[in-house]
C-alpha cells in the first residue's frame, strides 16, 4: 500500500513542487513552515497540514518529521522526495477524503498522522538529522479554522506563536490547500 500511495501522488501532479534531491540545503529555522492547518473538517479524517519553503533553496521532505502536542513525530515523505523553493506541500491524513474535497492537488500521505485537536493544539516541524526545529504553531480555534474552514498563515515570513498572523481562509472551498493562501 505504501509504495502504491507514493506512485498515485507523483501521478497527480508533484511533479512541478518538487525537484531533483541535488543541491538541497539544511533548513534552519523558519526556512520551512506551517502555512495552513484543516484542524476541524467535514469529514474528521480530512485534517491537513500545508508546509511552504520559504528559503533560498530546495529543501528535502525526506528529512523532515512533523508532529502535534503529544511530540511524536512522523516522517514527512519517503526518501529523495525535495521540496523547491517557494514550494507548498499537503500533508493529508485521508488521501480519499482530501481527493474528494480538494480534486487535482497533489499532496503526500505520512504514514503516521498526528490527530489534530479541535480545542487547539500544536503542530511541530523539525529537521530531523540536526534536530534543529523549524517551526511551531500553537493554535486555538480562537485563531480561526472551526466550522470545516483552514487555519491559513497571513504573512509566512511573521511569527507562528500569534493569533494575528493566521485567520479562517476565505476561500470559497474553505481552505486553499498548495496555492497561497487567501488572506496573504
């Protein structure tokens, strides 16, 4: 099953976010972050997760691992899987939900998936090989994101730790998952 996940993503349209592993570069922090988070769907199981790099460079996904308050981390892709730079990737928990609800963006489908909580929660990013933390958010549905709406980043380069860089997206499909987000 897994290895047939991995080729039903790279056929659905991966292939323009991401780039040969040659020339990736070690993330620091805020190199990579959260940019977008679908905490409280319709159905439950289509939580997501959208990463944007926003550093000089590609970054391997490979190396990454995401995760939510309890800290245990799941790898974000397989191997030799890179990220280009200004790149977003989708971290899906239900690949036949999130096909259903946003058809034709590509995504990825760790194989651990840390449930996200409707009362607030956090989810983590780091660099795994240097354990160097890339990003935290710390949200609370007083941030936005409730009723099947993302949590969408307003500015990637702000901070992760406040309610006034992030608000409900405006999207009319609720969330905006692989593009910019709608209130940028």
């Amino acid at each position: 099953m897994h290895s047939l996940l991995w080729s039903t993503i790279l056929l659905v349209g991966l292939a323009s976010v991401f780039v040969p592993q040659s020339g990736a570069a070690q993330p620091g922090p805020g190199d990579v972050v959260v940019n977008e988070i679908l905490y409280a769907p319709s159905p439950s199981t289509n939580e997501f997760v959208e990463l944007y790099n926003r550093s000089g460079g590609p970054v391997a996904l490979d190396e990454l691992a995401f995760a939510d308050a309890t800290r245990s981390f799941a790898p974000v892709a397989p191997v030799d899987t890179v990220l280009s730079q200004g790149g977003h990737v989708v971290l899906v928990r239900d690949p036949e939900a999130f096909t259903a609800a946003f058809p034709g963006v590509p995504f990825l489908a760790p194989d651990a998936w840390p449930v996200l909580n409707n009362g607030g929660d956090t989810v983590y990013l780091r660099h795994v090989p240097s354990d160097t933390p890339l990003d935290s958010v710390p949200y609370d549905p007083s941030w936005g994101g409730a009723d099947g709406r993302s949590l969408e980043r307003i500015d990637p380069a702000g901070p992760s730790d406040t309610d006034t860089n992030f608000a409900s997206s405006e999207a009319a499909s609720g969330a905006t998952p692989g593009t910019q987000n709608s209130v940028y």
